[in-house]
C-alpha cells in the first residue's frame, strides 16, 4: 500500500502548493507542475503500465481521482482569484475621461443660419410662421382663387375637413402666407425674412423633396423699384457665393408678384436658378389696407436645400433628410478640411 501513502502525501503536497499561488502565473505554473506532460501526477499515471497487473487498477483508479479532483481545485482557485480582483472598483478613477461622441449642426441648418445672418447683416427682421395653414392665407389672399390655374404648381397636402363647414386647412406649399398675416400687423416700412418648412406632395429626385425649408423675403417702403430689388439679392448672393459671382435676372410668373423674375447665377459654368422673386402686386398692397400708390415693395423665396447643395457639392437632395451618419460625417469632414 505504499503508493496509495505516496497519492495520499502528493494530493497533500498539491493542494497546499496551490493554496498558495496568488495570481495567474503562480497558477500556470501549478498546473504545469502537476497537471502538465511533465507534472508529477502525469508522471504516476504514466508509470501504471509498469506495476504488477493485479495493482494497476486501484493505483490507476486513484491517480486519475485525483487527477480529476485537482482539476476542479484550480478551477476553483482561478474564479477565486477573479472574484477578488472583481470585489474593488471596475473603473480606475484616475485615468482621463472617455469623450462621447458629440453630434453637430446638420447642413440645412448652418446653411439657414448663414442666410439669415446674412439678411440681418442687410437690415431684415427674421419671423416664423405657422406650419398649418389656412386656404385663405396659403392661396385666396396671394391672388391664387379656387379654380386659378396657378394652383397647379403646388401638390397641395390638405389636412382633412371636418363637419363644422370651417376654412380649409392644409400644410404650408410656400412660406408667402406670412407675407399677409406679417402686413395685418405691421405698418411700413418693412423688412423680413421668414424661414420655415414647406410641405408638397409630390415625387421626390436628386432635386425636388416632399419638405424643403424655404426663406421668404418681404419689404414694403416708399418709392421702391425693382432695382432695389436687385441690389438686395445680388448682395445677398455674393456674400453667399463670393463677391466675383455672376447673377442674371430672368423673366418669371408668380401670381403674388408683377413682374416676376427669376434669379440665377453661373456655377462651374452653367446657370442655376437660385430664387424667385419680383414687385409686390399692387392688389396685395390694397389688401392690407396701403396705398398702392405710395408704398411698393419687394419679395422674394427660395429653398434653403438648394443653396446647400450649391456651397456644399451635394449632388442629392434626398441625401439630407435619410438620417444617414456616413453622408453627415462626410460632411463635417468636408467642412473640417474646407
């Protein structure tokens, strides 16, 4: 019985050892002590094939026991040591904080913000209005009646009537109606820029959306002419797009106005169209209670999208309303290297 002492003295030997061991190298070298191709235990289970047969089973019998027995010891030991290392703070307070992402403004908004400054800078209040509007506000009262071929420039989204028999309302095509309600409250001389969201229901391509953010643009004064007109929105746009920018105004419809026109500017060689604008009809002066005689005026309106999409290289107009991180990340690259 004297290997059987021999287990008895090395399963003694072995979990005093690994007692001990502190850490991860202490238990490595443990294992390989007594568990590796070379360990001790190893060893005596190697060396059953030499006793006399009728020994082999129960030495053979014990040394894989306690084989076993010692595997699960340092199993044991190692969560031992985890637990402790665990039971102290996870997180070392002395290390520098982790900054979080931080977001920034989208592109529509800087661009927005740029414009308006810009107006400011040109001596024009900045007003909003309402998103839901009123059929009299959004049409009757811009010259543009029920039946008025005008209307089918808007794919109009209306919001549904109820029972009461009371004024139609829809969301805003344009940012125009503030031209009214601005004139109910205000005497001359006037200067503002409205900003807001426009709604449309129509298909959308690289150039058209169902919501665009537009800026209208009102001024009503004594003896204005067109060629105030003119100087106001060529400053605007060389201080958008660089004072060697070339404009060119172009005859355009727009019922609320007379005359209309178009403004364009030469961009990497071709014209775009920039803005709509003209005169303020005469009809619409009356309206608010003036005399059309003594006060003229200016409007004007234009997508803030498309001035992004000419000072930023954007191709797509879609691309700014998918809420995709890469396409705004792109961006603030571009920006940051600009």
């Amino acid at each position: 019985m004297a290997l059987e002492v021999d287990l008895d003295g090395l399963e003694s030997e072995a979990r005093s050892a690994l007692a001990t061991a502190n850490d991860a190298d202490a238990l490595e070298d443990w294992r390989v002590d007594w568990l590796g191709r070379r360990g001790r235990l190893t060893t005596v289970l190697r060396g059953v094939r030499d006793l006399p047969v009728e020994q082999r089973p129960a030495i053979g019998a014990g040394a894989n026991r306690l084989k076993g027995e010692l595997e699960s010891a340092l199993a044991a030991r190692q969560a031992e040591l985890v637990a402790a290392e665990t039971d102290g703070p996870t997180i070392d307070v002395t290390l520098p904080g982790r900054r979080p992402p931080l977001g920034s403004l989208h592109p529509v908004t800087l661009t927005r913000r740029t414009m308006e400054r810009t107006f400011r800078d040109l001596g024009f209040d900045v007003v909003e209005g309402p998103d839901i509007e009123l059929e009299e506000y959004n049409f009757d009262r811009l010259r543009i009646p029920a039946g008025h071929p005008a209307r089918d420039m808007w794919d109009t989204i209306w919001i549904a009537d109820d029972d009461s028999g009371g004024p139609r309302q829809l969301l805003r095509t344009h940012t125009s109606p503030m031209q009214i309600r601005y004139l109910e409250r205000r005497e001359p001389p006037i200067r503002v820029i409205v900003p807001g969201a426009c709604y449309r229901y129509e298909a959308t391509d690289a150039t058209h959306e169902w919501m665009l953010t537009q800026i209208e643009g009102l001024v009503i004064d004594q003896d204005l002419s067109f060629a105030h007109l003119k100087g106001t929105l060529e400053a605007f746009v060389r201080r958008m797009f660089g004072g060697e920018i070339e404009t060119r105004f172009r005859c355009d419809y727009f019922p609320f106005v007379e005359p209309g026109a178009e403004l364009g500017v030469r961009w990497q060689g071709d014209w775009l169209e920039v803005l709509g604008c003209g005169m303020v009809h005469p009809e619409i002066i009356e309206d608010a209670g003036l005399d059309s005689s003594r006060y003229t005026g200016f409007a004007f309106g234009m997508g803030v999208e498309r001035v992004a999409m000419l000072q930023y290289g954007v191709r797509d107009i879609r691309h700014f309303y998918r809420n995709d991180v890469r396409f705004l990340r792109e961006f603030d690259r571009f920006r940051g290297s600009a």
